[in-house]
C-alpha cells in the first residue's frame, strides 16, 4: 500500500480514489504521521463483515441462566449513608 501526503492525496483524489477501487489503496500522511486509510467500499465491506461485533456474540452465545454467575445486588445511596 502506497503511503501518499495529505495535499497531494487532495491534488489527485480522482486518481487514489480509483487506485482504491482497483485494489490499490493508499496510507494518507500529514505532517510524516500515518493518519487515514483509503480503500474501496468493496474492501472496506469485506474487512468489516470478517469481525463480529461482541453484541452479536453475545446474543448468538448459546448461554442459560445457570451459566451466568450470581451478582450481589446494588447498594442504594441509603445504604451508603448507614
């Protein structure tokens, strides 16, 4: 992957950004710092579809009550002041 300046990205955006899409992405720099990533939409769907979230594992997670453990309940303010 190509590193390429903030400005000069900005100069060419029609050309990275069809580097992009032919698989070509590019590492946007400002200042020497890595700061972004720009790749296709296509990728971009790929990448983000290969990881679940942890909600949705948590919601596939073949779990029963007995699985969990107990908690203590919450203390309330009025038992703080006691």
């Amino acid at each position: 992957m190509k590193e390429i300046q903030l400005k000069d990205a900005k100069a060419q955006l029609s050309s990275v950004v069809d580097d992009a899409v032919n698989g070509n992405g590019a590492i946007i720099t400002r200042h020497g710092k890595r700061d972004a990533v720009l790749i296709s939409f296509e990728e971009f769907q790929r990448l983000t579809k290969q990881l679940p979230t942890f909600g949705w594992l948590l919601s596939q997670a073949p779990l029963e009550d007995a699985d969990l453990p107990t908690r203590k309940s919450a203390r309330t303010l009025d038992e703080d002041a006691v």
